[in-house]
C-alpha cells in the first residue's frame, strides 16, 4: 500500500520534543529518559497513535514507546500529544530492525504487534513483524517473562506466525481466531484504527499472547 506523502512531516518530527532523536543514546537507559522506574512497553508500527494513547491514559505507571517508520504517519500522532500530551509516551521515528541498537537487552517488557503489514509473497517472509527473524530480536530486548501481543485481521499472516513460534522457543499462552467471541481474550481490549475499520467489515480479528 502507498502511502500519501505529506509535505513537512519530516520536519514537525524533527521538531518534536515527543519524537527522541539520536535514539541509541538510551539503549539500556530508557526508564531514566522517562524519568521514572516504570516498565516500557513498545508498540512496533504504531499508526496514528490510537491503541498506545488509550494505553498509555489508562496505565500511568507504565512507560509506553510508540515506533513508527512512516513520518506522513506518525505526525497524526504528534498532533495528538500537542492536543493532549502525555508524560509516559514517547514516539521514534525508526525501522523495526535497528530494535537492538535503541534498546538493550532484557529492557523492555511488552511488545504489541497491531496489524502489521502482512508482506503476502513468500519472499518478503523475513519482513513480517511475527516472523522467526522478527523473534529473535524480541527474545533479545525483551526481559525474562516478557510478552508479545500480536493482533491481525489476516488469518494468513497468523496462521504464519503461529508456525513461526517452534523456532525460537516462544510458547503460546492464549490464542483466538475471533477475539470479539472470546471473552478471557477481549477483557479490557483497546482497538486500532484499524481495528475498528475491519470489526465493522466483519472481519474477525486474530490475536496470541506469547512468551518465552
């Protein structure tokens, strides 16, 4: 999918004191940059912020970083945190595979993955974000009982990533094919921007929890 480039959205970013630039300064020192001794929690392909700011109101006391690559994307959410800023959010501008020059290992606590692209040919398999490539790095920043949620529209792409889990160990600790179904699974569930769009699609919508 193209995405319409807007024009000084690199240079709002730029700008932005809710965007950390020279992000690898913090590797290992993420809970000091937020000035607190909180958990961090990451979202990888944030969007427009939707999910991590509803999160991030509701859990004060947990440190929430959102990643996107796309600054046409990540500039909605900016105007956000302009509107309403939040003192446990902060934004990178960055590809998910330099995670581990920007956070050291066992740092961060939870991962989401929110319909993430599904990169549908088979040579793209290594790009989609629950690959085993993908795994591997998260098993390396995340702390010893870490999570990662992964939620996706796309049956396809999570019937893939839950073959993927036999390499790197990772064991299932809840799993659902129609989340809006599964009472234990839906508890307390914050919807994407996208989300929202495929539930009144009726599309249903994927979702695992797992660790190591």
């Amino acid at each position: 999918m193209r995405l319409r480039k807007i024009p000084g959205a690199e240079d709002v970013i730029a700008s932005s004191d809710y965007v950390v630039k020279n992000e690898e300064n913090y590797k290992g020192k993420w809970r000091e940059k937020f000035q607190n001794g909180y958990p961090v929690y990451i979202e990888i392909g944030m969007g427009k912020g939707q999910f991590l700011f509803e999160m991030a109101k509701s859990n004060p006391n947990i440190n929430y970083i959102g990643i996107e690559r796309y600054a046409s994307v990540l500039l909605r959410a900016i105007q956000k945190m302009e509107e309403k800023p939040l003192k446990n959010l902060l934004f990178l501008c960055m590809d998910a595979r330099r995670l581990e020059d920007v956070f050291g290992e066992g740092e961060i606590e939870k991962i989401y993955l929110n319909f993430s692209d599904p990169w549908p040919k088979d040579r793209h398999a290594k790009r989609r974000l629950p690959s085993r490539e993908f795994l591997g790095l998260y098993s390396r920043i995340l702390t010893k009982n870490g999570r990662i949620e992964f939620k996706t529209d796309n049956k396809g792409l999570f019937d893939f990533a839950l073959e993927e889990l036999d390499y790197g160990g990772w064991k299932l600790e809840k799993s659902t094919y129609d989340l809006y179904k599964d009472k234990d699974m839906c508890k307390g569930n914050i919807m994407t921007e996208y989300e929202e769009k495929f539930l009144s699609q009726g599309s249903p919508i994927c979702k695992y929890i797992i660790y190591r």
